[in-house]
C-alpha cells in the first residue's frame, strides 16, 4: 500500500498533468474482472484496485460517461471506493452516495409505477468544473459558476469532502446562490453530492424565489442540501414542465422559510410520491394574499399554490411542526371583529392527487381558544381524485378554522384520524367536507363547544350513508357581528343540506344556554330514513321550524318527547312534506306556551290543485295537552293528510284559538279526514279562511259552527270548496252567528262543489266581495253539454256547483247581486251532470228574487245557442222498475208550473216552500202529468189523506223537496200470495182404565194455499187449502196387554185430529215344569270303606202350572208320582248283604241308600235259638240308613230280612240279630216323627 502522504503527493501531480476523459477499463485482481474507474472529467477520483471491490460484474459493453448521464430517478449505482479519501468516512463517500441514491429511487420507484429502470451508474462530482471563492475564514466557499455544459446534462453540486478529496482540505462548508441556480435549472438532473452524510452544502440565507423557474430539470435530489438560512422558496422549482421527480426535501431544516408559494407550480410532469414530511414551520408568515371576506385580516400562508398544475398523486406531508409559529397563536379581538390568522392551504386543486399524508402534524398548545389561529381553510379542496388523508397523531390545540378543508373532493372516502381529531378551540367548520365522497362520518367524539359556524360542513355528501355527531356540546353557535357589516348565517340549516345519509345520530346534543337555531336542520335530505334527537337538551331553543321538513324518506325520529319546546315560538312545517313518516309519537309531551306559530306542522299537501299523495302518517297523538293561547298562526297546519287510517286528529276540540289569525288551508287536501270537532273554537280574530277545508273530501263532520265568528275575516274563498260528503257545518233552526262583514272582500267559491245542504247567510255584508255572482263559475267552460272543466273560480261563484240539494238563506243579506245564471241549468246542462244540484234560495231581496224571472242565452262551443230560464228545480216521476231495468220516468214539471215563473227557486221563507209542493203534488196534479195512466195508479199508497198531496217525510229537507223524485205505486193486477197451515193428529195410548199405556205420538202435515190480492186495497181472497193424508201408525207392543188398533189407519189431514188406542189385559196360560230325581245306592264294609262300586238310577217328575199374562207370576200345581225301581244287592264272598234288595221306593226326591256287608260268622247248632224270631233292639245301631233331598214319609224297610242267626258283622263282631233289631227300632222311629234332612239316610 501507498503511504497516506505519498498518496497525496501523487494525486496532486496526477491532476495537474492529466485533463481529459478516461475510458472505463477492467482490472483483473485473482480470479474476478471487475470495475476499477469512472469516466470523469478532471479525475478528481481515482480507482483504487487495491480497495475491496462493491460493484457487481459488468460486460464491457457497460460504459458511463458524463455526456451521456442517467436521471438520478432511473438509475442504479454501482462504484468503487476511492483510493484518495482520507479517512474511512470520507474514503466511503462514493459508496455512500451509491447506497442512498439506489435508496431514494428505489422508494421513488415505488410511488412512480412509470419510472423504467436504471441501466448506468450515477457521476459523482467534479470539483474543478466549479468556479468558487476563496474559503473564508468559516472555510465556507460559494460556488460561483458551473464551468462545464449544463442543458440535458447531469450535474452533481459538490459538498466540502468532495472539496477536501481535491485536496482543498480548509473547506468546510459549500455555498449555492440562486444566480448559480439560474444556470444550473436547464440541466436534465440535478443532484447534491452525497459523499458525506454531513449537510455542508448550504443554500445562501435569503430569498431563493424563483431561483429554478421555467428550467428544464427533470430529477431533483436535494437531499444534502442546507436551507436553513432560506425565508422564502416560493416559485424555487416552478415551471419546470419536465420535472418528473424530486427528493431529499424531508430533509429539508424549513425553520426560517416564511414563503413556500407556489413550489412546484406548474411542474406539469411531475408525478409520483413527492416527501415533504417532517418541515419546521416555525417561521411560515402570511405572505398571501389577504381571505376574500370583507373586515377579516386572516391571511393565506406562504404555501399557496405549491403544487399547482402538477400531476402529484401523492404528498408526504406528515410530522409538520408549527409550534414555534408566532402566528399561529396570535391572538383575536375580544368581539372577533377583527380575525388574524395563519391560513395553510398547499394542496388545493390538486387534479391527480391521491394520498395525503398530513399525520402527526405538531401545534401549539393555547389555553384560550380565541388565541388559537391556525387555518386550514382551502387545505386539500378541490383535488377530485384525492380518496385517502391520513390527519392521525396532530399534536397542540391551536387550529381554528377548517373552512373548505376539504370541500368538493369528491373521491375521498377516507379520512384517517378523523373520529379522534381536536377540534376543541375550531370555531368554524364550515364547508369543512362539502362535497366529500364520505360513506361513514363518526365524529361523535369531537368537543365542537367552541364552534361557531358549521355552515355547509357537510353539504352535499351524496355518498354519505351513515353520520354520528352524538354527544356534541353546542355552546357557541350565536352569530358574529362585524362592525361594518352584519353577517347572517345559516350555521346549522346548511350544515347536512344535501346529503345522501340514510341515518343522523344527534342524540345527546347540548345547547346548554345557546339559543341555537336549529330550523331545517335535518330538512331536504333525499335518503335520510332515520334521526335520532334523544337526550337534547335544548332549553333556550326558540326556532325549530322545518326542523325535519321535506323529507321524502324519512320515517322514524327517535326521541321526539325528549325535544324541549318550552321557548319554541315558531314551530312551522316541523314535519312538513315527510310522506314516509309514520309516527311522531312523543310530541303529545311538547310544551308549546310561547309558540306563536304552527303553519305547516304537518303540511303533507304537495300539490295544491292536483291529486293528493298518500302519506305514511296512520295518526297523531292526542294533543290536548298543547296549549295554543298564543298561536297566531295555522296556516297549512295539517292539510294533506291522506293516509286511510288517519281520520280524526284528537285534542284539538278544546284548543284555544282566542289568538289565531290565520287557518287558510289549514285542513286541504286532507282526503284521509272524516271526523273533526270545531264546535269551541273562536275565530274573532281570525283574518283569513281561505282553503280552510278546501278538497277534504272525506270530511263528514266539523262539529256545529253555527258560534263562529267571522266578522274579521276578510278572504273566505273556497272555504269549504270540494267538501262533498260534508252535508252539515250548522244549525238549520239557530241562526248562524258567523257576521261575514264589509271586511269580506272575497267568497269566491267558498261553498262551491260542497256537499252542504245548508247555509245560513242571513244578514252577511257580501258587498265588498267578489261574490256578486252567487251562482254562477265565470270559469265553467262546458263541452258538449256535459264535461267540464273548473279554472280560476276565486272570483265568483260562491254557490256554484253544488254536490248535494242545498237551502242557502240569504234573507237581510246585503250584496251588489246580478241576475247570474248557475250551475243548474237544466235547459243549458243535461240532467245527469254534477251541476246540475237542485237550489233553494231563501231571500227577501228583489234582486235574488228577479232570478225566477230571469232567462238566459247560452252558446255552446259547438255555437248551438240554447234558452231558457233557471229550472233545475223540477218534480219527478216514475212508474218503478221491472226485470232489473230502472225506473221508467213518468214526467216532470216545476213545482210552480201553473203559476207566472215556472223555473222558480227563490223564495220568501221555508213555508213557502212547503206550500207550493204540496200544491204541485195534489192528486189531482199528479193524475193530471199521468194522464190516461192515471187508472194504474195506485194514489192510496202514495197520498197523505191529511193534505192529499204526495206523502213525504217531515224532515225532507227544502232542496230535496223542489227536485223530489217520486216513484209512484202502481195499481197493478191482484198478486198471488200464499198461506201455510199446520195440522196435527195426536193418538194417546191408555190402559183400560184411562191411565197413560204409552206416550202420545204427533204426527205433523203442512197444508197451502193461495190468494190474490187486491193491490189497492189490500185484500185477499183465498183458495181451498191442498189436501193431505196423516200416515198410517202402528200401536206399540205393550207385554201381557192386547191393543185394541194394531194400527192407527191414516185419514185425510183436513183439522187437529185425536185418537186413543186401549190395551186389555191378556188370560193366564198352562206352564210345565220337570225336574230329575236321583237314587244312589252305596255298598259300603262295616268300617264304611266301599264294597262295592255305587248303583244309580234317575226318574223325571212333571208339574203344570197358571202363568199371569201381565205380571209372569206362576201358580204350580203337584209334581207326578213315580218310584225308583228294586235293586237286588250284590253277593260277596265271605260277606253277606244286610239288605239283599233295595226295594221299591217312591220317587220324590233324591235318595242316598247305603247297604252294609257284614263278615260270615260260624253258626252254633243251636236249633232252638235258631227257630226263634229276631227283635230289633233300639239302640244297638241300625246297620242300614237312606237319605233324601226333600220330605220322606216313613217308609217299609224291607219286605223280608235275612234269617241268618248269629250273623256277624264285619269288623265290630256284633249279632245279626242284634243289628236287625236296631235297624227295626230306627226304621219305627222314622215312620213315626216323619225325619227330614237335606240329605236321608238308610243303612241296612
């Protein structure tokens, strides 16, 4: 190795004798070819082969060379390290920049997807193509001059190691002018030498405004270069068309810039990711021009325009510190009469801007929030395709205003950061996302208590769906005041207008003291579904109108009983328009003490000449608890409500209206409404009616106004106008109080297309209305006789085109009246037509009654002219109707036909009214309009015989009578009529005497007949009734009785029939009886065991007996007698039978016999003893015994006894004879006390 010092020398020498261009050449050191030099100009760097080699194997068609550069942007570096560095850090310079040049573009590459890849490696600087000062005593040098060719080169600003590696070893520090700028900004790349990680290039302190404008640069790295003497930047690299990338400027010390004005303005090409993160805005000053609003002093920083015009899509602008700006917290006029601030607004209208990252952007901390005066009025507006700004981690409290922040970037759906961001000392938000592409807005955790103004802050969001404003403190929301100028805001009407929400959580809102004004706020939003007001608090709150208006969607509003109403004075068209609501339960809790206006609360009519549209409201709740005292005004109050199910608003009948002056329109086009209660409302004060119930066709009832009193009201037109099934609104026998008076200056069809039957106009003032023509529609236009069309009808025509009969009673009426044809022209309109209702005028007024008198011309639109007078008032007639068909009309005639004015309508009183129709429907009248037909009449059932004129009901009312339409009995032929009958045959069933065998049977036939009935007078004549026949019934058996009818035969039913059927007593019958008797004989030893097997015989017996035929009871008579036949006892060897046969015995009953065997004994030869009878001797026991069932007479024992003699027996030994004689004594005491058991025995 070379010593250090010998090192030197040689570079010296070496570049005092060699100044040209080297061709990169190879080294070979072992085994590797490697890079061992750069083409440089001066050779201010040598290779060093004895260095380890950090660059990867090239061809040799690799080259680099300086008249070729490659953009620092498209480059990828590969270099030696240098043998002339002195020291490791310097001696690593090259390297370095190597290393953070393949960093930088590396990153850039990332953000500059169009970027293609580097191919040659990046020159390093050359101190002597600079001409410089001689170092100052700081070893600072300014670069004065570039020496070598500038445009479409790449050129490298050297840093003081590149000076020292020259052998300049006394610099220290390398300063740039904006002059040497001048010449550098036609280059095509321009680079900071990076042999040094020390900043030791330094832009000269001062302004640098427009120090590279309109140059040619393409890539810029700034990245060693010092600003930290610069105050103003603005214009420094703008209009440079071909500027495709910047960097190092996050490295930038910006602490003394005050003026970053339009940068990079109208650097057309630059595009990418561009670094601005981590600048010092310590001493950013309002160098812009002065906001547009007059008596405002808050000026637009030095950062207008930055990056105007370029094709930026995304802007690292993270970690800002303004916390040693003065500005920033400068503080404002008590009275904010005067507003100073600082207005940071770089990124406005950005056209290609995608990403901004503005996080953790560091802000003083100020404890009054009037010195907190930063302004991010216009920050990123208008940038259409901005979609993500990251504002997490801002530090400080001292932003004030956010106007226009971000307002009409339409793509930006993400704001990062946003739901935490302080905006505790912001007072105005107006704007703020105007525009914004925002799905989901959560800023429910925002401290807004200092907020003046949020105008517009949301306006026009369409892509809004969901927003969460819950828990907000709205204390500051009164409106400024400038000394020359009074500002009016709309701060929160604006602030939703227009968005696309579906849902708006504002619960738990806090006005604490603030009369805020909240009217419209949630109004006019297309989408919104649901709102949610739970938990205002709100008590200072005096205007709320529209509060919830015009809103299509809208169908629920949670916590409507939670509002605070109690200073509300203006309530107006709350809930107007929403035809999606479908409740609004809650608001029977408001308290509405000082409310002085209610128009339009539920004004759901959208077109008041068209057809209605439904609504989703089904009912409102009970409002009786609303106090009205104070009301002036109910204009459109619940008109148009046209939902089915709401048909009767309650609470309303006892609402105090003392104060109200006006109800016009309060009711139309409420289609839905049958049923209201007016009758205690005052309406002394009332000015105008006009519409009141106008196209509430539904409406049965008003309840009785027959009390109101309208003597102040100066427009009733159409009041009641298309009220059709409205027959009633007064009394017809009280007179109305209602006192229309000259004030009145229009009643244009104020009854017209009604429904009422009867007005009391009596003593009304119409003279100063446009009522003259009463009657009359100067708008009707008729087509064809019978279509028609209404236009304006304000001006006439206050009775015109009733629905229904009517009685108007205009007697004491004062009126400028014409003679005014109307709507019932019978001879102009055909009879069917809807105007064509008959009229009854009450009137004591020559001018009223001339219109009896009065004929008319009438043209049509086909020009056929028709006259005649006024006779829609006529009688009808009609036979009825056959087969389905209708009523065959008979004839008509007017109920004055015979007298001077046939087409008379007008007349003096009620009476008179009768009277005529009594007259015009005589009988004789009638049969004279009948004519011939008279004789089918049937005049008894259609005559009053009082009045003999046509039987009518009292209460008909006046109009029903001068059109009645009369259907007349017919005297036609008799009718058939039919009659039924029932007759019954009862048969009883009895004993012979008399009492009840069976229970009666009824047998039942309906009989018929006709009639024809007299059709006049009723009566009826009969036919003989049908014949029928009662079916034949057979008598029951009844056992031990005989009937005396088996059957009861049928006989014409004809009348009630009766019969008795009697049942006799049968005679008794003969009954056998039998029964079996048996005899067993048992053969039994001595001991009782058996000798041999039983002998059995049986013997039937017969008996008869009398049997009752009622009662089954038998009388028996003896059972026959028969015996059982002798049995002749087997022999036993070595025994010997006591009894050898069982004789013949009768047989009565059962009987057991039992013969006993005794043993043979040897016999003595005792012949004397032998010849001697044998006495039976009681009491030695019989050897034979016989048992029966039932009774036995005594019976012979036997006919004959064995002569054996001394005969023993078996097993006891006794005498034979001693036996016999026992046998004799038992058989004796039988027969003499007749013995009786259940079962007898003999023994033998």
């Amino acid at each position: 190795m070379i010593a250090k010092n010998n090192r030197e020398v040689k570079i010296q020498k070496w570049l005092g004798n060699h100044q040209q261009h080297f061709a990169l050449r190879h080294l070979t050191i072992g085994v590797a070819s490697v890079l061992i030099g750069i083409s440089i100009t001066g050779a201010s760097v040598l290779a060093d082969s004895d260095q380890p080699v950090t660059t990867e194997p090239t061809t040799s068609s690799q080259t680099a060379s300086v008249a070729n550069p490659t953009p620092l942007n498209q480059s990828t570096v590969k270099l030696n390290n240098a043998t002339a560095i002195p020291d490791s850090k310097e001696k690593n310079g090259v390297a370095n920049l190597q290393s953070s040049l393949q960093a930088k573009t590396g990153d850039q590459a990332s953000d500059q997807q169009q970027a293609p890849a580097a191919k040659e490696a990046t020159p390093v600087a050359d101190v002597h193509q600079w001409t410089a000062t001689t170092p100052d005593a700081n070893g600072s040098v300014t670069l004065t001059n570039y020496q070598g060719s500038v445009t479409g080169q790449t050129i490298v600003i050297p840093n003081a190691v590149d000076f020292r590696n020259a052998g300049q070893q006394d610099v220290k520090q390398i300063i740039i002018t904006p002059e040497l700028a001048g010449i550098l900004k036609n280059a095509t790349t321009l680079v900071t030498s990076q042999t040094s990680d020390e900043k030791s290039i330094k832009a000269a302190d001062g302004s640098w405004n427009g120090a590279f404008q309109g140059g040619k640069l393409e890539n810029i790295d700034l990245t060693g270069l010092n600003i930290s003497g610069v105050t103003d930047v603005s214009s420094m690299f703008a209009n440079n068309e071909q500027l495709k990338a910047i960097t190092g400027l996050q490295t930038w010390d910006t602490s003394n810039v005050r003026n970053f004005n339009n940068l990079f303005n109208g650097d057309r090409s630059l595009t990418g990711t561009v670094d601005i993160s981590n600048w010092n805005l310590a001493s950013l000053d309002a160098v812009g021009e002065q906001e547009n609003r007059a008596d405002t002093h808050v000026h637009g920083a030095g950062m207008d325009g930055m990056f105007q015009g370029t094709q930026v899509t995304a802007i690292k602008a993270a970690n800002w510190d303004f916390t040693a700006n003065k500005l920033v917290v400068d503080r404002f006029p008590d009275d904010y009469s005067v507003a100073f601030g600082l207005r940071v607004a770089p990124f406005t209208g950005l056209a290609h801007l995608q990403t901004l990252d503005i996080s953790g952007w560091k802000l003083p901390t100020v404890t009054d929030p009037k010195n907190a005066s930063l302004s991010l009025t216009y920050l990123a507006m208008n940038c259409p395709e901005l979609t993500i700004v990251d504002l997490s981690g801002w530090q400080g409290n001292s932003l004030g205003r956010m106007t226009a922040a971000f307002e009409n970037d339409g793509n930006l759906t993400t704001i990062k950061g946003i739901e935490d961001f302080n905006v505790s000392n912001v007072w105005d938000l107006s704007d703020a996302f105007q525009g914004t592409g925002l799905t989901n807005v959560d800023l429910h955790k925002w401290d807004v208590r200092n907020v003046h103004f949020f105008t517009q802050m949301l306006k026009d969001t369409k892509k809004l769906q969901t927003i969460n404003l819950a828990s907000w403190k709205l204390y500051d929301l009164t409106p400024w005041h400038y000394p020359t100028r009074n500002f009016s805001f709309d701060n929160l009407k604006t602030m939703l207008e227009g968005t696309g929400a579906t849902s708006i959580d504002t619960s738990n809102w806090d006005f604490g003291n603030n009369n805020a004004d909240v009217h419209g706020l949630f109004s006019s939003l297309a989408n919104l579904t649901t709102v949610d007001v739970s938990g205002w608090n709100s008590p200072e709150i005096t205007n709320m109108a529209d509060l919830f208006a015009y809103d299509p969607k809208l169908a629920t509003i949670k916590g409507l009983a939670d509002l605070d109403t109690g200073k509300v004075t203006n309530m107006s068209g709350v809930f107007q328009h929403d035809l999606a609501l479908t409740s609004v339960d809650g608001i029977q809790n408001w308290n509405t003490n000082n409310v002085t206006t209610m128009a339009g609360m539920f004004n759901f009519m959208t077109d008041f000449y068209g057809q209605p549209t439904p609504c989703a409201l089904m009912s409102i709740p009970d409002l009786s608890s609303w106090k009205t005292g104070q009301v002036q005004d109910m204009t459109n109050m619940f008109s148009g409500l046209g939902n089915p199910g709401l048909t009767t608003i309650n609470g309303i009948t006892d609402w105090d209206t003392s104060n109200v002056v006006k109800t016009n329109q309060m009711f139309a086009k409420s289609t839905s409404l049958k049923n209201l209660d007016l009758t205690k409302w005052r309406m002394d004060k009332v000015i105008t009616t006009n519409s009141m119930f106008y196209g509430a066709d539904h409406l049965t009832t008003v309840g009785n106004l027959t009390n109101w009193n309208l003597a102040n009201d100066t427009d009733t037109a159409w009041m009641f106008r298309q009220t059709t099934s409205l027959k009633q609104i007064g009394d017809r026998t009280t007179p109305w109080k209602w006192a229309l008076s000259a004030k009145n200056t229009n009643a244009g069809g104020m009854f017209s297309q009604s429904g009422v039957e009867y007005v009391d106009a009596r003593d009304w003032d119409l003279s100063h209305s446009n009522a003259s023509q009463l009657f009359f529609n100067s708008a009707v236009q008729f087509v064809d006789g019978r279509n028609m069309k209404l236009g304006n009808a304000n001006t006439t025509g206050m009775f015109a085109a009733l629905k229904k009969p009517a009685v108007i009673d205009l007697r004491g009426t004062k009126g400028n009246f014409k003679m005014d044809a109307f709507d019932g022209l019978g001879k102009f309109i055909n009879a069917n037509s809807e105007y064509s209702q008959p009229l009854v005028v009450l009137s004591d007024d020559p001018a009223v009654r001339a219109l009896n008198d009065a004929k008319y011309t009438y043209t049509k639109t086909s020009q056929q002219t028709f006259t005649g007078r006024n006779d829609s008032n006529y009688l009808s007639f009609f036979w009825p109707a056959t087969d389905g068909d209708n009523p065959t009309l008979i004839g008509t005639y007017s109920i004055n036909a015979d007298k001077q004015h046939p087409g008379m309508f007008v007349f003096e009183d009620p009476d008179s009214v009768w009277s005529a129709f009594r007259q015009a429907t005589s009988k004789d009248k009638i049969a004279k309009l009948l004519g011939k037909q008279a004789t089918k009449w049937n005049y008894v059932a259609d005559l009053d015989p009082a009045t003999n004129s046509l039987k009518v009901d009292p209460q008909t009312s006046l109009p029903e009578l001068v059109s009645y339409a009369a259907e007349l009995t017919v005297k036609s032929a008799p009718t058939t009529v039919t009659d039924t009958k029932k007759v019954n045959e009862t048969i009883h069933y009895r004993f012979a005497d008399g009492t009840t065998a069976k229970p009666d049977v009824v047998k039942t036939v309906t009989l018929s007949r006709t009639g024809s009935k007299d059709s006049m007078t009723g009566e009826i004549t009969w036919d003989a009734w049908s014949t029928s026949v009662f079916p034949d019934v057979e008598s029951p058996e009844l056992v031990g009785y005989t009937a005396d009818q088996t059957v009861v035969a049928g006989l014409p039913a004809t009348a009630n029939r009766e019969v008795t059927v009697t049942y006799y007593k049968n005679a008794p019958t003969t009954v056998t009886d039998t029964k079996t008797v048996t005899e067993t004989i048992h053969y039994k030893f001595a001991d009782g065991t058996e000798a041999h097997p039983d002998k059995t015989q049986a013997v039937i017996l017969t008996r008869t007996g009398s049997k009752d035929a009622a009662t089954g009871d038998i009388t028996w008579g003896v059972w026959n007698t028969a015996s059982f036949p002798a049995v002749l006892s087997p022999e036993l060897a070595g025994y010997t039978a006591y009894q050898t046969i069982v004789t013949e015995m009768p047989a009565t009953d059962d009987l057991d016999i039992t013969v006993t065997y005794v043993k043979n004994k040897e016999v003595e030869s005792n012949t004397s003893d032998q010849s001697k009878p044998v006495t039976p001797t009681i009491g030695q026991g019989s050897k034979s015994q016989i048992s029966r069932k039932n009774d036995l007479a005594s019976r012979a024992v036997a006919k004959s006894a064995p002569q054996k003699s001394n005969a023993e027996l078996p097993q006891t030994g006794n005498d034979d004879e001693s036996l016999g004689v026992l046998g004799l004594a038992i058989v004796g005491l039988t027969s003499l006390f007749g013995f009786e058991s259940e079962q007898k025995k003999r023994t033998y």
